[in-house]
C-alpha cells in the first residue's frame, strides 16, 4: 500500500487534547522533530482561544528541543514519562503543570505492554528509511519504538533526510515477549545480535510520512574541568588497581556509562592508559567520547539505544558508515538496559550522584531532596545488577556552598546495598564489605571535602548511639536545612543537638 505524504501541520490537526503519544528515539537521536513543533504551535492556537490542550508523551527517555521544548513552552504536556533533561520542562515538572513519573528505562515499554498507562493513540516515528510493507530502518536512537508502534492505534512517520540509508544493519530490533511466556534474552557478548536491522510495523496504521531534513543538533560536551579530570583519575586507578589484583578479569569487562563530563574524563583516561585493554561497552548511550575511543582502536564494540554525538561528529560517522557499521549496535532500552544482561555479562557501571551520604545512599534526581533535575534514568537498571557500581560525583558545588557528601540524602534512588564504590575529585571510597559506619569513615576520609570533614565527624559522633546505621533523625538534615536558611551549608551546626 502506498503511504500518504502530509504535512506537520496535518498531523499536528489530528492530535486530540488528551491523547497519549509514544514517541521514538532515545535522548535527542532518534526523536521525533517535525510533528511536534507543529503540535506545540497547535496547543498555543488553542490556548489563546480558551481551550485546554494537552497530551501525554511517552518516549525512550529525553528527547530534544522539538520536544519537550516546544511542547513545555507552549505547556501542551499532561503526563510525562520516563526521564527528560529539558529546563522548560524542568520548571513545568517542579511547578506541578507537568505531570511526570520517573521510571527505570528499562521497565516502561513492559509497563506500556502491560496495561498500566493510557493507551497510545499516535506513535511518532522518526526513520532514515522506509518500504510500503511496513519495514523501517531507523535513525541513530531506538528507545521503545518498537513497543509504541506496535501498541499505538496509528503511526505517523517522520522521514529524515539527513540520516543516510546506509545506517541500516546497526540495528538490533526485538520486542520480548510478556511473563508468563517471557524466555532468556540469548545475549551472551555485546555484539550478539537477536533481533531484526529494521522495526517491522502494520502498514495501516500508517496515517503519513512527514518529510523533515535535520540533525539532532546535540551541543558538543564543554571541555573538561579540573574537578572532572580529578574524578576521572580516580576512577581510572581504581579499575586499573582492580585489574592488577585480578578482580578484574585481565581482558577487561563490559563498561556502562552516564552521560556528562564526568562520564567523558572517566573514558578519556581509560584510553590514554596503556595497561587497561580495548574493551567494548553494554551501555545505553554511545557518547562523542566512545566514537573518538573506536577510531583509536581503544573501544572496540557499543551496546547501546543511542548515538548522542554533536552534528559534526554525526556527519564523519555518516560520512564513514563502513567503518561504524560492525562496531554499533542500537537496541530497544528494554534490552540495552536488560538487568538480566548486565549481570549476566558482568558490566562495571559508573553513573553520577547529585549527593550521596556518609552511609552510600545516592540521590540523582533530586536537588535538595524536592527539585526534580532530570530523572533516574537507566543508573538503576546497570547499578543493583553490577559487577562493580560505581558513584561519582563533585565534592562541593556553588562554590562550596552545598556539600555533595551530606549525613543523609534528601532524596534516595539508591541504597547503600546497591553502591560497590563512591569516587569524587577528593578519592575514592570502596565500600565493599563494609559496615555502615566503616563506610561513613572511609566516605568522610575520602570523598568529603576538607572544609565539611569536621562537620561529617560531628554528625557521625552525635549519632554513634544511634543502632547499627547510627542517625540522629532530627539533625540528619542539618546541612540541608543551614542551606535553605543562610545559602550555606558550611553554617550548619550539630553542637546544638547535643543534650
């Protein structure tokens, strides 16, 4: 059957306030551009005539200025979900005109197969090409594509013009099966391939083929600071002890990694130290720092959902598709996110933390415990199934204002049970075998940073009483609380809550 080629606009004037869209793409590659826009400009139309309009969005996890920019500027999202980086979005989530739920990444496409959420009326597909059979190659993020496009009543298709045909064959497309028939994931190396190279659809939801031509246009990462280039030292010769110990096996493991840089000082040290090995990642997102290690030599394979690359990094991988084409492969995050898989291949993870505490709970969401920053993310999905997991962030920011390091998180993502190793630009903490306060010691030794050193001692000493994690509830948050009230947390004070 023949599709119909229409206009973002004719798209857009099909979309009802209140339905749910399931959007391709996974951070901004991938992502839908066109049809979006054109909604958001739809919503503030509607707006100014005094009718609501919104929709609920579902994607693979943030998306792109199209996106969630557009639509949150012209507050056109109701619900949202499973992770976003968008500061307009950012603001609608914290003032509540967003509603947003933060889920592991790998469990939303079940959850949506599952009947949890409304149903999706429209999924938005974005595509480098396209057969009137329903064969679709798509572009350099998959996400849940392939679980929105076969739950969606209708699909629309965004064909890009500047993704190249010849990334077809970079692609790993499965849809698991749901319990109680669900079977092993056979993954048993990153570069097993299980699935198909295209996203195989129903030609009839097809509604149209919208025709865009544009990059993701994904900012190239600012250079790496001093901080980072400590925290990534540390982790360095922390993987690096591993392996001269052996528990680390000497042709190396899978590594994951967040996004950031952080993450980027962390690889760029990995490849410029001789004794650590090429070695491959199983990892949800393929960063500018990766593609740099391949054309080195250093990392050899990427299992990922995404290539979050700069424009021009995105030009010279298209422009040298032969050479890329059997290093990559894009999976649905439900599979590059697999718990089953990261155990079973013994991935090393290091993820970022927005503050952790003296006991190695871990917050990365929240900033002071109540301001959403972006959401869990896939961190949770690679960290509780670990070979080794690792933490990592600045000891101090705003100037030393806020410690990172604090007696208790004002938000837990992650417990003490899931965190191997904290890392900051101070040293680094392994915290295997530890007892809680074995653990508070060596974190306050060598994470804090020295000038909230005697303030971590005060608060563990006025707790040592307090049962086998020692806390003192009612000052447990007294960093926290002398920041809200004086802008520094170097002003909080323990001595009052001795009796």
């Amino acid at each position: 059957m023949a599709f119909n080629k229409i206009t973002a606009e004719e798209a857009a004037a099909m979309i009802n306030h209140g339905d749910t869209l399931g959007l391709s793409g996974f951070t901004a590659p991938g992502t839908p551009k066109s049809i979006t826009s054109a909604l958001a400009a739809k919503a503030e139309k509607e707006h100014e005539a005094g009718r609501e309009f919104k929709v609920n969005l579902f994607t693979g996890a943030s998306t792109n200025q199209w996106t969630d920019g557009a639509l949150s500027r012209a507050n056109a999202i109701n619900m949202r979900a499973p992770y976003q980086n968008t500061p307009d979005l950012r603001s609608r989530i914290n003032s509540h005109d967003a509603h947003y739920f933060d889920r592991h990444l790998s469990e939303l496409a079940q959850e949506i197969r599952y009947g949890f959420y409304p149903k999706i009326k429209y999924a938005i597909i974005e595509v480098a090409d396209f057969d009137e059979e329903g064969n679709l190659v798509l572009g350099p993020g998959v996400g849940n594509a392939p679980t929105y496009a076969a739950m969606a009543e209708k699909i629309f298709i965004e064909h890009n013009a500047k993704l190249p045909k010849s990334i077809r064959g970079m692609h790993d497309i499965v849809v698991l099966q749901d319990p109680p028939y669900r079977r092993e994931i056979p993954i048993y190396s990153p570069s097993d391939r299980i699935g198909s190279p295209v996203l195989k659809i129903d030609p009839k939801k097809v509604v149209g083929i919208v025709e865009t031509d544009s990059y993701d246009t994904v900012k190239p990462f600012t250079e790496v600071d001093e901080t980072s280039t400590k925290i990534g030292n540390n982790v360095v010769n922390f993987l690096l002890n591993e392996l001269r110990v052996g528990r680390i096996p000497k042709n190396f493991l899978p590594l994951q990694s967040g996004v950031g840089n952080v993450a980027n000082a962390v690889l760029y040290g990995l490849g410029e130290n001789d004794e650590i090995p090429p070695f491959q990642m199983y990892t949800e997102v393929t960063q500018e720092s990766v593609i740099e290690l391949m054309m080195q030599g250093k990392c050899t394979f990427s299992s990922t959902s995404s290539i979050t690359v700069s424009d021009q990094m995105e030009e010279k991988m298209f422009a040298n598709m032969d050479f890329f084409r059997d290093k990559i492969l894009m999976r649905p995050v439900e599979i590059s996110n697999s718990p089953e898989i990261v155990r079973r291949l013994g991935v090393i993870s290091m993820n970022t933390a927005l503050e952790a505490d003296i006991f190695g709970g871990v917050n990365s969401t929240h900033v002071l415990g109540t301001r959403m920053m972006n959401g869990i993310g896939g961190s949770g999905d690679f960290t509780r199934n670990a070979y080794i997991s690792i933490f990592s962030c600045p000891s101090l920011t705003k100037g030393g204002s806020i410690s990172n390091i604090v007696p208790m998180v004002a938000h837990a993502d992650h417990s003490e049970h899931s965190v191997d190793v904290l890392i900051t630009d101070q040293g680094i903490a392994d915290l295997r075998g530890k007892d809680p306060v074995d653990r508070a010691k060596v974190i306050i030794e060598n994470c804090a940073a020295p000038e909230y050193r005697e303030l971590l001692w005060d608060y563990l000493k006025l707790s040592q009483k307090g049962g086998q994690t020692p806390h003192t509830l009612q000052a447990a948050f007294e960093l926290h609380v002398a920041f809200n009230e004086t802008g520094d947390m170097r002003n909080a004070n323990f001595a009052r809550y001795v009796k």
